[in-house]
C-alpha cells in the first residue's frame, strides 16, 4: 500500500522544496507535470510500433535516467535541507538514500526497496511496487515480458549519482506478467 506521511509532505511545503503557484508546481525548483502512468505506457507502445520493442524500451528507460541523473544535482545541492525533512525516516539506514527513496514515493514512482548491494555497489538488487505495471495489468492484461523501463531507467540515474559511474540496468522480473508480486530489477556496474 501506498501511504504518504503528511508529516513529510507538510515539511516540503514549509521549506518550500515543493511549490504550487498559480496552476505550476515544482519541487527542488525544476518544474513538474503530474500524468497518469498510462500515459508513459500508450507512449512506451507507440514507439514499439515504430521502432521495435528493444530501441522503444532504450527511449524510454533513457528518459527515465535522465530524470534522476539531472534531478540528482539539485538534490544535492539542497541535501542538508533535506536531511531536517527525512531526519525522522530511516529505513535503510543511509540517508541519503533513504531522502531518494521518499522522494520516489512521493511522486508515486512506487516504493522501492534494497534487496541486496554487493561488493560496495558493483551489483544491486532492488524491487518495487510499479505503478507502471500496476497500471498494465489493471488495463491491458498480463504481458509478454518486463513494461517498466522508465522506473529502470529512474533508479539507474539514482545508483549512477550516488555510487558514481556507468550501470547496466535489467528488469529481472515484471509484476505486469503475472509472474511475481512486485518487479525486480538489477544493476550492474560497467
Ligand atoms: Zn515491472
């Protein structure tokens, strides 16, 4: 289940890294559109018509890494200010994790969780709740194979700015298949 503590919420008003004015939002200044999952799958299909299943799902895993590889400079920039916001929240144990974690959760990007970090990030496991897969299976079925190729490419740009270097991203397994309960994905340093 998906919950956001208003607690959280209301610190990302008050310290104004969540701004609504006049009809815009934007949160860490960059500016925001909220649109229905769905919308990332209709464009994902498009573009497998056109260009075949593997160069769609590079578009937009890359669109998704672009997110967090350009979201993350302004994270950290502003990083002691969210430390007062997440000081409360420690799953992980990491904070600077844990602040990107709830950053996701926040934008309903799903709530991940850390399987497994080998060899200080060479290898990393993490699963999640998708809301793209969610959103699949609620309106088209099951599926052939992995749809979430704009969350791999999220967390990729997340693990590429907090271990540094370049990461090969896999969906291990899609929940959208019906194969298992949440989508697991692995990143492999390259
Ligand atoms: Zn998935």
């Amino acid at each position: 289940m998906f919950v956001l503590s208003y607690d959280i919420l209301s610190k990302f008003i008050a310290t104004k890294i969540l701004r609504f004015e006049n009809g815009s939002l934007s949160l860490l200044d960059r500016n925001m559109v909220i649109i229905p999952a769905e919308v990332i799958l209709k464009l994902q299909e498009d573009l497998e018509k056109k260009l075949g299943n593997e160069e769609a799902a590079n578009i937009v895993y890359n669109a998704g890494r672009f997110e967090t590889v350009t979201g993350s400079v302004r994270y950290l920039k502003r990083r002691d200010e969210l430390k007062t916001v997440f000081s409360s929240v420690s799953k992980t144990g990491d904070p600077s994790i844990e602040m990107g974690r709830e950053m996701l959760k926040f934008m309903g990007k799903g709530d991940i969780q850390i399987r497994e970090v080998l060899n200080k990030g060479e290898k990393i496991i993490l699963s999640s709740n998708s809301p793209f897969s969610a959103e699949y299976l609620k309106t088209r079925g099951k599926s052939n194979g992995p749809v979430c190729h704009y969350l791999r490419g999220v967390m990729c740009g997340v693990m590429e700015a907090y271990y540094g270097g370049k990461y090969r991203a896999r969906e291990l397994s899609c929940a959208a298949t019906g194969l298992s309960k949440d989508c697991i994905f692995e990143f492999v340093r390259d």
